[in-house]
C-alpha cells in the first residue's frame, strides 16, 4: 500500500482535491494518507472528510493525522508539499506594504515583493522538510511541490539537495490548452504542442492541429486582433503581438511579472482593468482574506460532496498512478535545469516535458528558447536566484537585490525606495524568517545636495569632456 504523505494538509484547496483525485483513480484504492498540518482544528477537519470519502465510496484506502512531519513522512512514497508559511496575515504584508511604494500587485505569491517574500518564509520550513525525505522517506520517494512561488521553490529545493527525487506541478499548461482549443476552435486532445520556460511563463513554442499538421498560432494572432478575444486576455495577447509566441500565464499573474503593464495608471487602466484575476489590485489576497473570514467558525468541508467519480485536471493523482500501476504519463513539470533548456542558468528551475513511469520522472531536452522568450524569462530568473541566496547566504541585502531586480518593482520604485520597502517586509514578516534573526537592512537613506554646495574636484570625466566639447562648437561664431 503506497503511503502518501501531504505536508499542509490544512490547505482549503489542495488537499482536499488531490485526495478526492486520488481515491477517484482506479488501482489506487488502498493508498495510505499521513496528513500533516502545524494546527489540529483544521488538519482533523480533513482526515475526518477524507474518511468519509473512504467510507461512503467503500474503498479500502486509510487516512491518519499527525502534528509531526518526520512522522507523516516516515517510510512515504510521496510527500506533497502544499504549506503556506503567514497565512492571511503574512500576506497581508506582503500587498500592502508595497502598495504604499507604488507597486500593485494583483496576485502576490510568486515575483514581484510578494513572491519573494513568501518564498523567504518558505524556505525555512522548505530545507528541513528536505532533509526529513532524504533521511526518513521510502527509497526512490517522489516529492510533489504545489507550493508558490513554484520557479523559486524549485530552486531552492534544487539547491538544498542532489539526491530528492522532486517535480513541482502547476495547472497553467492544463488550462492554457482549454482556452487555445476554444480560440482555435480545434479540440483539446487534437492540439500537438511543446510547451517550455519557466513556471508562469511557458511558451508555446509549437502548436499544431494532430488532424492536418496545420499551424495554430497564425490563427492565435488573428484572433488575439480582434476585441472580443482580446478582452479577456489583453495582457497574454499583447505580449503575443509583440513577442510572437503564447504563454501559459493569465493577465492578472502575467501583469506583474514584467513592466509593461501595471507600472503606470495609464498601463493599468487599459489593460488590467477587468474584475478579479483579470488584474485587479490585490485580487488574490482579498479572495483569501474574505474566505478566511466567511469560515474562520464554519467548516467548509460539511458543505462539500464525497463523491470521488472523476479526477481534476491537477497532474497529482496521473503521476501516482504512472508511477505505481507503470502507466506512462506525460505532463509539464518543474525541475532543476540539467541542460534541457540550454540558453537559461544551469541549476535554475525549469518548466519542462516531463515523462513519468515505474522508473521516475525523465524530463526532455528541449534545446535553446527563442532569444526574446529567454530574455523574459531570466528577468524573472535573477529575481528568484537572488531570493535562493538570500535565504542560503541569510543575508537579507540579497533580499533587497532579488526585490530591485523584479520588472515591475524596478518600473515604479528608486532604489532608495525599494530598500526602505524591503526593510519593512523584513521587519513585518520577522516571525517567519528565522535565517534573518538578529539581522536588518542596512539604512541608506537619501542625500540631500544643498544649493551652494561646492563640489570637490575630480578628473574630468570622458563624457562629461565631449559634452564640454559639444558646448564649445555649438558657442563658437562661425562667421
């Protein structure tokens, strides 16, 4: 009986999805689940309701609950991390305090102040969660991560050990496929692609009709002309039309990843100016802290079916069954980068083809990125590197070079600003982040230069030399 250990076992959305998925798989009927969550209230409420998906669909699978991670992931074939490190009130700051500097973030949870805050808070937890699937899980153990800010968390995951067998999962490519169909007008299973970059920003690099071998994207870019497609996805299909490939990301995550579209009210007003994750500010916190509220004395789980007759189009319980019943899967996955995309950093994390059976996870080699795709991509890259050796270095000016080399932070702050900015997530989210006890930001505050200040004299500068020069042929009478 394969043992599935879910860390966060709290989570409102994935856990009990995933195991709902998994019990609906046949073959699988009498996997084991140790959940496991840092809070008891909210961690008996779903072993009670994954019990009683077990019970009223008489399936011989088990469930037990445990406060322990070494426990939950003692002799696991799989550990499914899906933890969310500050809850509400950490993402609380994690809007607001750069709201106040300007920077408005629909989303928040995976570039951006945001996502380099939260994935700070993650990695504590993160690395010791490693250590206990190298020391305590089955051999050849899978770790499934769920957990945003998914490109940094792989990263980091990548870095804190050689031997995990990890992929991280995301449903972008999944949905992004439903929305092509509908605009193509070609069925789901009839599109042929090859989809590869980083999580939130995997591009299409081919999209073909399996029927007659026709191209797509032509088609794609004529739809995303005319104001009835373009509407709903204005980001997506802007950058499309000037980068000329599609992505796996909606408007309001794409909005903030790069500068173009959220860095100016004028930006905002024309194209994130659609409700909710259309790009709205602050859309996904205000979602969670709302549903917080609405259940913080309910429990929501009373309110949901236990019927387990059909799967979600998340890829968990598909590489379960791959790996336990040797039915090959093909799915896209986030892994360290060895060489399968050649024109992004060695050891980065990678959104890639991946291939699951009873051997394990085989990504594919898919070459180099077109250089405009790979430029965007590392954009994002160096944003979470930097975050990585913040939190392996524990010194939080790397905090700050991760939060001034995001796109839209470096669009609307000063640096000045961004280290101010920075300095107080730090300090609001101390609690969270133990690698940085003891230690702040240093102050840099601004230099004010008074009116009769005499500067001290310096060599003359080369091109302060030509615009000197410039200054006396353009005096010189030439008559």
């Amino acid at each position: 009986m394969p043992k599935i250990a879910m860390i966060g076992a709290g989570s409102v959305i994935f856990a009990k999805t995933l195991a709902s998925d998994i019990l609906a798989t046949p073959g699988l009927d009498k996997i084991e689940f140790s959940l496991m969550s840092r809070t008891w209230p909210k961690l008996e409420r779903m072993q009670k309701f994954i019990q009683r998906m077990i019970d009223d669909n008489c399936l011989d699978a088990s469930v037990s609950a445990t406060l322990d991670r070494r426990e939950a992931i003692k002799d696991a074939d799989y550990v499914i991390n899906m933890i969310d490190v500050g809850g509400v009130e950490g993402f609380g700051y994690d809007y607001e305090i750069p709201l106040k500097y300007g920077v408005d973030q629909c989303i928040a949870d995976s570039l951006g102040p945001g996502g380099v805050m939260r994935g700070l808070k993650t990695f504590p937890i993160l690395e010791g969660m490693v250590a206990d699937v190298e020391e305590l899980a089955a051999p050849g153990a899978l770790f499934l991560n769920y957990t945003n800010p998914m490109g940094a968390v792989c990263h980091a995951i990548g870095t804190f050990s050689d031997t995990v067998s990890y992929v991280g999962l995301c449903h972008g490519v999944q949905t992004t496929l439903d929305l092509i169909s509908s605009y193509t007008e070609v069925p789901k299973d009839q599109i042929d692609y090859l989809c590869a970059g980083i999580n939130h920003m995997d591009w299409f690099l081919k999209l073909e009709d399996k029927r007659d071998g026709r191209n797509l994207n032509p088609i794609l870019r004529e739809r995303f002309e005319d104001p009835a497609y373009y509407i709903h996805e204005k980001v997506r299909g802007e950058v499309m039309r000037q980068f000329g490939y599609f992505m796996t990301e909606s408007t309001g995550h794409l909005s903030e990843y790069i500068p173009w579209f959220r860095s100016s009210k004028r930006a905002l007003d024309r194209y994130c100016d659609q409700p909710d994750f259309g790009g709205a500010s602050g859309a996904y916190y205000k979602y969670t802290k709302m549903l917080a509220e609405k259940y913080s004395t309910v429990d929501y789980l009373e309110l949901e079916t236990t019927k387990v007759d059909s799967r979600s189009a998340e890829y968990c319980s598909w590489i379960i069954e791959a790996k336990e019943l040797d039915k090959p899967f093909r799915l896209q996955g986030n892994v360290r980068n060895d060489g399968y995309i050649d024109n992004l950093p060695q050891g980065c994390c990678v959104e890639v083809p991946v291939y699951i059976d009873r051997q394990g996870i085989r990504p594919l080699r898919v070459g180099s990125l077109p250089p405009q795709c790979t430029a965007m991509n590392q954009s994002n890259i160096t944003v979470q590197s930097l975050a990585v050796e913040a939190h392996t270095k524990q010194d939080p000016e790397h905090v700050m070079h991760a939060i001034a080399m995001d796109p839209l932070t470096s669009a609307v702050c000063t640096l000045e600003e961004i280290r101010r900015m920075t300095s107080e997530m730090l300090e609001a989210n101390r609690k969270w982040l133990p690698q940085f006890e003891g230690k702040s930001l240093r102050p840099t505050p601004h230099i004010s230069i008074p009116a009769d200040l005499k500067p001290v004299e310096v060599p003359l500068d080369p091109a302060l030399a030509v615009a000197n020069r410039f200054g006396e042929l353009a005096e010189r009478k030439t008559e």
